[in-house]
C-alpha cells in the first residue's frame, strides 16, 4: 500500500484538533458543534471520492465503497468521533481516519475489489456526556429506543433526543440500519488500547478476545443541611460521609476482585449547594464496574448493594440506586480474528490476543453481526487524557494492518 502519509497526517491534525481547548485538551464531546464540525470535515474530504455517504438518525455517518459484486454482503470498519471532556486526539479518531484512509486508497487507486466496503463513525460513544456509552451504535442495532434515552441527561438536563432531531422524521433510516448491521459479513473496530499492555510487551497489534462490560449506578445519598457550627456531631445526618464511606467501599470491592481482572471506580462526585459552613445533605455518585467475568462484576455489585443497605441502617441515609447499565461481557469473533493474526504475520507485525477493558461500539455491533477488534498501541498507555499520544510508527501499522485485513476479505 504506497500512499502519502503526511497528507494523511495534515487531515488527521485537523479533524482530530477539532474542540481544542485552551489548555490543549480536546473538548469534542457527542452532539455538540465541534461534533458536527469534525463530521463536516470529514465529509469534505469525501468529496470527489464517489463514496455513498449516509448519516442515519442517530447521526451515525456511513461511508460506502461499493466492490464489483453487489450480492457479496459488505465488511465494515468503524469507530467514534466524540471525546470525553478535555480528551485526546486518538481515541476513536484514529479508527475512523484509518478507515477513511483504506477507503481513499481504494477509491483514488481505482483498486478492484468485489466486495462493499463501508466505514461508520458511530455517534455518541463516550459515556461522558449522559451517562451512557455507544448510543449511537446501540441506536442503529435496535438496543435502545428514544423512549429509554429520555431518563440519560446531561449536565444542563438536555437528553440525547433533544439532539437527534432527524429521529423525528426520519425514525425508518435507524431499522434500515439494524437490519443492514444484521446483514454485513462483519465489522472491525481498529482503535488505541487505552491501557498500557502493548506498549509495556513492544507489541505492535492487540487482536481482542472478548470486551469488558459495565454494570454502571447512580447514587443519590439524602441526609439532612444542618448548620457545621451548631449541629452537633451525633444528630448528624451527612450525605457527603454516606458518599465518601462507599466510594472507599467500591475500591475495596474492585481490588477484592482483581484476580478476576474485574475493576470498580467512582468517577463523580456531586455536592449540590456545597459550602464550607454547611453539613451537606445531599450526595450523588456514579459507580463504574467492569469485567470481562460477568460473575466476578455481579460479586461487586451484589456487595455494594449490601453496604449500602448497612448504611441507610447505620446512618439513617435515604439512599437511592438508579441503574444505568447493566451489560455482560462480549466475545470477539474468532474467524475474524484468526483473519487479523494471520495478516499480522503476513506483514511481520507482532501481536497478542488481549481482552478490552473498555466498552466499545463493536460489543454492540456484535449482537447482529460477527465483530473484530484491532487495538494499536498508544504511549504510556494514556488515554481519555489531553497527554494521549501515538507514535508515528503504530499510526503506519494502523492504515497498513487495516487494509491488509480489507483487502483478504474484500478482494
Ligand atoms: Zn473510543
């Protein structure tokens, strides 16, 4: 494959730049402006390509480089365009510019090739905003409906619907999209691992054997505002000790579970009307516990449930759960995968098979359709962080093992 890749490179800076902030982060969060503008940059760049471009209704973009045999069923390869606050410019980007890449290639080279291949950039894949990952993916493959997203809001209230206006008038293009998703030969998510296996081994491709799924919650812990000078300690109700005393409880229980490879974070803290002099009456936290050994993650939840029962005995705290995802492990195609490995060895790229420890839209992809993932490695392991960086040799490998893998299947 010769192709020029600093001109890959000046496109890449751009649309991946887009929502810099001032500190350098990347503030390109899901169905926000810069969310747009970076689709809007890609587009452009498909002008003249003769791709077919799509943007379904839950602003899923689809790009098609139709192959000489129409009855053959298309391979997909795809990603994500949306950050987390303040992230960096490699997570999900890279899969989709590396797709974007094979497909130009195809079309500028005129090279023949009988089967469809189809790129995605999936919309809404961070959890970050509303509390809920893949929305995009999951809308397109019937996992969710607009009903069931009105309960995920953001920081202002907004819930993912108030965003997707073409859901109102065009809600047919997302069956259409779950019925093409239950019809494709396959899909292959190439993205960084996020973590620091491949960089630690001086491996240059991850294949993924199966991806970690959450159980994620929200709590709200009520007490009662007292004034801190005058309230004495023991007619305290303190909402905020509730939340402390259990995020210290969800550590234990995540490394109680390591051995299982499972992990449990909390990630936010809110205080309403926080002040120094008041004791805070009301609490909110988010629980975060995956795995990839759905029994190991049930052991975490069932024993936070039991602490948390304990302290609405022990503290007299109305505690309230809201379960947001509840999600079990998923599997990677093994042909696909065989598929990856064997090209690895074809063009002398070392690999592992690894398990993902993040969520990705290919979990989703999954239940319709046979799925792969590709991970790259991204330095120190960095990621959802402004510093997330890859080295210009795994930006080469990621192009070069994504089209070897097009090519074998699409040829
Ligand atoms: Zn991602």
């Amino acid at each position: 494959m010769d192709y020029d890749f600093n001109k890959w490179m000046s496109d890449y800076r751009v649309i991946s730049a887009v929502g810099e902030n001032a500190e350098g982060g990347i503030d390109r969060l899901a169905y926000t402006d810069y969310d747009f503008a970076a689709r809007t940059e890609l587009l452009n760049r498909a002008y003249g390509m003769r791709l077919q471009c799509f943007l379904d209704a839950a602003e899923n973009l689809w790009f098609s480089k139709p192959g000489t045999d129409p009855d053959l069923p298309p391979l997909l390869i795809g990603s994500h365009l949306d950050t987390v606050p303040n992230g960096g410019r490699y997570d999900g980007v890279l899969g989709v510019m590396a797709g974007f890449q094979v497909l130009r290639y195809l079309a500028e080279n005129k090279v023949a090739h009988r089967r469809t291949v189809e790129l995605v950039a999936f919309s809404c894949e961070e959890s970050s905003r509303f509390n809920l990952s893949t929305i995009g993916s999951k809308l397109a493959c019937g996992m969710t409906d607009p009903e069931k997203l009105k309960k995920y809001k953001d920081a202002s209230g907004s819930s993912p619907v108030d965003f997707l206006s073409r859901l109102k008038y065009a809600p047919e293009s997302l069956e259409d999209r779950r019925k093409h998703l239950s019809e494709i030969l396959g899909y292959i998510e190439l993205h960084i691992e996020q973590g620091p296996v491949l960089e630690t081994g001086g491996i240059d491709v991850g294949i993924v054997e199966s991806i970690a799924a959450p159980i994620r919650l929200r709590v709200d812990f009520t007490g009662r505002s007292d004034h801190s000078g005058a309230c004495p300690m023991d007619l305290r109700s303190d909402a905020l000790v509730g939340a402390a005393l259990t995020i210290a409880e969800v550590e234990r229980l995540g490394r109680s579970e390591a051995s299982s490879r499972s992990v449990a974070t909390v990630g936010t803290i809110n205080v309403p009307h926080q002040a120094m002099n008041v004791v805070p009456g009301a609490c909110t936290i988010h629980v975060d516990i995956r795995g990839i050994d759905r029994s190991s993650m049930e052991r975490i939840y069932a024993g936070l449930r039991d602490f948390l029962q304990k302290l609405r005995v022990e503290r007299g705290l109305k505690i309230e759960e809201t379960l947001l995802s509840d999600e079990y492990p998923v599997p990677m195609d093994r042909h696909l995968g065989e598929i990856i490995e064997r090209n690895c060895k074809n063009t002398g790229l070392s690999y592992r098979w690894m398990p993902s420890g993040a969520g990705h839209d290919a979990m989703n992809v999954a239940k319709l359709a046979p799925s792969a993932m590709i991970f790259i490695p991204c330095v120190g392991g960095i990621s959802h962080n402004l510093k997330e960086n890859v080295l210009e040799k795994d930006l080469r490998n990621s192009i070069q093992i994504l089209y070897e893998v097009v090519m074998d299947i699409c040829r």
